[in-house]
C-alpha cells in the first residue's frame, strides 16, 4: 500500500544552494531524499512547500513523498534524524492524505528576516541575521512594507521567475517590530518569487535608512519592471517559518 508521509523540517541553510534538487550542487531535498532511502531502502522524490534560496533556513519546511514502507511515523521523524546531516531536522512527521501535497495545498507562507543593529561582526549570530551599522526608522518601514499588502505584480521585487510565469503574488500580512538590538521583518503571503523577500526587505530597509523615500518607493512598487528593485539582501537573515493549511500549521522558532 503506498503511503503519502509529511515532514516538518528545520534547517541551517548556510552549505545549501537552497532546498530544491540541483545538478552539481547540494540541496536540502537531496540529503532528505538519501536519508530516506537508507532508512527504508526506497528512492523517492520529495516535494516541498517552498523552494528556498542558497543560504536561506527554515524552521517550518512542510515536505510530502509517497512511500511503500510501513514504518510508522515515530520512525520516520527519529529514523530519518539519524541519516541526516547536523543542519537538517525533523521536527514532526504525518500521515498525509494520498493527494496531499505541500506546495498546492498551503494557504500561505510566512518568511522572517531578522537584522541586528552592531557596529563591527558578530561571530555568533553572523549565519543567522543580517547586521546593519544604524538604527533604522522602523516606523518609516512598517508603512513601506504595509504599502505591498494585497494582491499585485511583484515583478519589481523579483529575481527570475522563470519563462511565462506569473509575477502576481498576493502578500496577506506584514510586520517590523525591534526586540533589543534586532530588527525583524515578517511577511505572510500565499507564495513568493525568487528572491522578493530579500528585495523587499532590502527597499524598505532603505526607506528606513532615509536612502529611499516613501514616494520613491511607491513609484517603484508600481513600475512592473522586473527586478527593478536591484537590491537584495543577503540570505542569512531570511527563514521560513511557517507555511499553513487549512487544517494545519508548521511554525517554528526563527
């Protein structure tokens, strides 16, 4: 009987070019398909929910393979565990329904990126946050951000989304919030295209530095020029937290 098996992963996303299978390169998805195949003999191919840029983490990866074993799913989450490298995790495992997939079920998706206000480096935090030499206008931010609430061509904050594809997203939630010497940045849409929380985060960053004005950056969300937003963020400081369903929430710590 095949079986449709889900996983909640975290990973540090730091040695990865990102989650999806790439020729010549390490990915998330091909160390967890080789852990599953050495813990139940199997190849499969494993879906996800979002397909993460190099160097970006994840503390709510969603991810579905179907599978003939029958090894319930306690060994899947601590079986898998044992096969996979110290930067990639398990933190739940699911019996899916049989048409239950991770990408085209998820209502939406919620991304974190985290900026620490330091002069000088951070040799503890520096894999994980973005630092940034001033303290920005975060109130300056939050009406950036809050502009990109809503369904509209993101073009401008985004890398190549491929020939033909849409650049229509809808972006359901924003937040800037500071918590001692970090700045977060959370938004909470139900897809996105290569690299638009980065340059997203970059152009309100810029408002909040007084590099880029409120009018300025407006204009620029409404050109529907694609990558007009030149700016990108380092991956780092960028997690996937959360993707959610309707019945079903995957958050994580990040």
């Amino acid at each position: 009987m095949t079986r449709n098996i889900a996983l909640v992963l975290e990973y540090d996303g730091t040695r990865f070019s990102g989650f999806q299978r790439q020729a010549d390169a390490l990915t998330v998805q091909e160390e967890l398909e080789r852990a599953i195949k050495a813990l139940t003999g199997q190849e499969v191919r494993v879906r996800g929910a979002g397909r993460t840029d190099a160097g970006v983490h994840a503390s709510g990866q969603v991810v579905a393979f179907q599978t003939e074993s029958q090894l319930t799913v306690e060994r899947f989450h601590h079986g898998l565990d044992y096969y996979l490298p110290e930067d990639i995790a398990v933190v739940g495992a699911y019996e899916a329904p049989e048409d239950f997939d991770p990408r085209r079920h998820a209502t939406s998706r919620v991304y974190r990126y985290t900026m620490v206000v330091r002069k000088g480096k951070s040799p503890l935090r520096r894999r994980h946050v973005y630092i940034i030499g001033q303290w920005p206008d975060t109130q300056a931010m939050v009406k950036a951000l809050g502009y990109l609430e809503g369904t509209r061509d993101f073009a401008p904050f985004s890398g190549d989304p491929g020939e033909g594809k849409s650049t229509v997203r809808r972006v359901d939630r924003t937040a800037v919030w500071c918590e001692g010497d970090t700045v977060y940045l959370e938004v909470e849409g139900n897809a996105f295209l290569p690299q638009q929380v980065r340059r997203m985060a970059a152009a309100v960053l810029n408002v909040g530095l007084g590099k880029l004005t409120q009018a300025n950056f407006e204009a620029l969300a409404r050109s529907e020029k694609r990558g007009a937003a030149h700016w990108v963020l380092p991956p780092q400081g960028l997690c996937l937290r959360n993707v959610k369903y309707e019945d079903f929430s995957s958050e994580g710590p990040c």
